[in-house]
C-alpha cells in the first residue's frame, strides 16, 4: 500500500564489516523513498536487543499513518476534499 512505512530489521550489526544504515538502505533500493517513513533499527535475535525499539517504532508509524488515512476518508465523504 502506498505510504506503508518501512522497517528494515538489521541483524549481526556487531560483527565485523557489518553495514551501515546508509548501505543497507541503497543495497534494498528504499534510499530515495520520499512518500513514507522508512527505518533501519540494529537488531540482535540473539538476545534481543533493540527489538522493543522496532516494534515501538513500527506501531507509531502504521498508527499515524492510518490516522492520516482515516482523516482524509473522512474529510472526502463530507466534502471536504
């Protein structure tokens, strides 16, 4: 959907040679987004270090990103727009 945000959930940031958010962003082709919020948060699935951080993240942005969507439905059905 158009203006989903995007959340890259990097792994194995503590090993050497690991990629920066930059690289990882022109690696996945999603740099030159500009019609949604996109996120790179170092993760560990090993002891889980910043996923509460992702998720926190995650959830804000899709709860905005609906609000925004409901709002304009809204303001379309009474004319608004």
């Amino acid at each position: 959907m158009r203006g989903l945000p995007v959340l890259v959930m990097a792994n194995k940031k503590d090993l050497p040679g690991g990629a920066s958010e930059a690289e990882i962003k022109k690696l996945l082709n999603i740099q030159d987004l500009k019609d949604r919020e996109v996120a790179v948060k170092y993760t560990s699935a090993l002891t889980g270090e910043g996923l509460d951080d992702a998720f926190k993240w995650y959830s804000l942005q899709l709860i905005s990103f609906l609000l925004y969507r409901l709002s304009k439905s809204l303001q379309k059905k009474q004319g608004f727009l």
